[in-house]
C-alpha cells in the first residue's frame, strides 16, 4: 500500500506522537519530526544515515516564532524574514537554550526558515512544536521534488508522505548566516542571490571550502545520481569522446543534435531559469533510471538561478 496521502490529520497524530513525516514544501520535501523529541531527530539521523554532525534545518510556521528560537535577531536578517517568509530563505542566527544540541549538531548556532506550502503551513499551525526536516532523501543522494521519490527512497522506514504535489521552486532554500550581523551565503539556492542583494546590498558567498565548518552538509559530493554523471561547458566534445557509452543527457533548451543519445531531458525549451530549476531533480531522477552508461549535463548560465543549479550539478559530478 501507498504511504502517500493527503490526511493532515493522520501527519498531526503521527508528529505528536513522535513519528517522522515527510513533509511538502517549495523546495523539496522534508523528512519532518518534532525538534523536541529526542527520538523523532535520532530517527531522522538514522532513516537518512545522515552523519551527526549534520546540522538540521528547524521550520516554523510565521516569522513569529523566530524570536522564540534565536537569541540575537540582526536588522538585515529580520529585513530578510520579513520580505522572503515564507519561503526559501534558511537564517542561521545564535540559538536559544530550549533548542536541543542534536538538532544544531552542538553548534551555537540554529538555522530556521518559514516553508512557502500552503500544506505544511496548514500542518504548522495545528502542531505546538517546529519541525525539524531536512531533505527527505538518503545522505548524499538526489533530493526529492515529488511525493514518489519520497517513497521510492524510505517506504519501508515512514508511515506517511504527506501529499503536496511536485514541489514549485524544486531546489533547496538559499542559506544566510551573519558575521558581525552581516549576512553571508552559506548555500545558494532556490532564492538567488540578486533578489537578496536588492534587501541587504552587497552579499559575500562563501566558498565551499570555508563552509564546511558551518555548513558541515556542504559536502562536495552530493545530490548525486548512482550512475557517473559529468558537467560540461562543451556538449558536442563532451559527447564525442564517449561516443562508445549510453549516454543520457541534461541540457537546458533543446537544441543540439541528438544521434546516439539514449535519453534525454530538457530542462526548458524556453530557457526559464524557473522552470528548469523546478524539474532539475526529476530529470536526475529519471536519467538514474535509465541504465545509462554516463549521464552528461550542460552547465547553465551563470546568474540567477542559474547559479544555484550550477553549485548543485557540480556536486552532483563529483567522484
Ligand atoms: O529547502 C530546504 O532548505 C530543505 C527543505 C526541506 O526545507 N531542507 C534542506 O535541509 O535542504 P538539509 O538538511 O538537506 O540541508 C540543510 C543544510 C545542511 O547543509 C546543514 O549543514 C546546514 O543546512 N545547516 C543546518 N544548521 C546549520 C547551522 N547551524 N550552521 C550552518 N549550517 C547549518
Ligand atoms: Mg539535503
């Protein structure tokens, strides 16, 4: 039997009784339990065999509750709830003491968003806990944007996806910790850079390696398909030199030559940046299914969500 299901009700019985559920939201689905239940975050650990020092992203369902949560508010970031919550936005700020250690992986700090899903917010408001929810796929595979990837993954670990449809934004939220109560990008992400630099002025992104002790999740291997995957700015070379392989391909608008490719996704024949980061996952999704040999994936362009989506496929292609 299906564990997909649009019951809100059946999700609040399973939460409060501190059980995991695998939540919508604009950017991927979350493997959600309450943050303060000690065995509903050592299940979401387990469930992902996500390693501990792995930080969780805490989501509450107003901006309200961020000073329930969060010591030290800085102006910029109160300016960044106010404008992007909900949605996909992750603050990192100082933590409060009621914040359990193994959610924020003994750091001082916690990271926070508001989900922009008109189902999650709905199942917010009838729990009194936030919910701890990261991506709900195993570590280091590729994130789940539709309820079937969910439970093709964890079906025999959870009770319950809660149905919301394909995700909208279909990439994870921009992360944005402060340095002096000066916003720096931890993750790029579904938001891009240039809709926040017209909040907060100027912002630094931190390179992968300065992350990692932060955002221990950066890891440079991740969302990747099981089959060898490679980034390329030369399609027509790239697919010359494995002209011997089953090749599948991800591209942006469709306009190469196709002979001796065995699959394909275009991720935009209109070349919107929305729309391919919306179906970046599923088309990984399906080209893993494909029993390809190699799957070649052209870089996009490099501004707006086009950058984000670059920064997720070059994990992706990491060996
Ligand atoms: O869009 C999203 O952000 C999705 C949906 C479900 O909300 N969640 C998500 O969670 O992407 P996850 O766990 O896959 O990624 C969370 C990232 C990790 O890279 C983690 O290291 C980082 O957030 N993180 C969490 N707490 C942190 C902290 N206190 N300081 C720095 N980074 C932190
Ligand atoms: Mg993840």
């Amino acid at each position: 039997m299906s564990i997909i299901s649009k019951d809100i009700s059946k999700a609040i019985k399973l939460l409060n009784n501190e059980e995991l559920v695998a939540i919508p939201t604009e950017t991927v689905y979350g493997l959600a339990g309450n943050i303060f239940s000690e065995k509903a975050v050592s299940a979401i650990f387990a469930t992902k065999k996500r390693p501990s020092f792995n930080p969780l992203i805490v989501h509450i369902g107003s901006k309200d509750w961020l000073k329930e949560i969060v010591t030290h508010i800085p102006e910029k970031a109160q300016r960044l709830a106010d404008v992007f919550w909900p949605g996909p936005i992750t603050l990192v700020l100082p933590k409060k003491e009621i914040i359990p250690d193994n959610i924020t992986a003994g750091k001082s700090t916690v990271a926070v968003r508001v989900p922009n899903h008109a189902v999650t917010l709905e199942l917010l408001k009838n729990i009194d806990f936030p919910l701890a929810a990261p991506s709900a796929n195993p570590f280091s595979s590729i994130s789940p944007t539709q309820p079937e990837h969910v439970e093709s993954y964890f079906k025999k670990d959870i009770k319950m996806v809660l149905d919301g449809g394909p995700c909208k934004s279909g990439i994870e939220s921009t992360i944005i910790g402060f340095e002096d109560d000066e916003p720096v990008i931890y993750r790029l992400g579904s938001t891009p850079i240039e809709e926040i630099e017209k909040v907060v002025g100027p912002i630094k992104i931190k390179n992968k390696k300065e992350v990692s002790p932060d955002a221990p999740g950066m890891l440079e291997r991740h969302y990747a398909p099981k089959t060898k995957t490679i980034l390329t700015d030369n399609l027509t070379k790239s697919i010359k030199s494995h002209s011997d392989k089953r090749i599948g391909l991800l591209i942006f608008n469709d306009i190469h030559n196709d002979d001796n490719i065995q699959f394909k996704v275009v991720l935009s024949e209109t070349s919107n940046l929305d729309e391919a980061a919306s179906k970046l996952y599923d088309a990984l999704h399906q080209l893993d299914e494909q029993e390809l040999d190699i799957i070649i994936a052209e870089q996009l362009p490099d501004y707006g969500l086009g950058k984000s989506i670059n920064d997720r496929l070059s994990r992706a292609t990491k060996s």
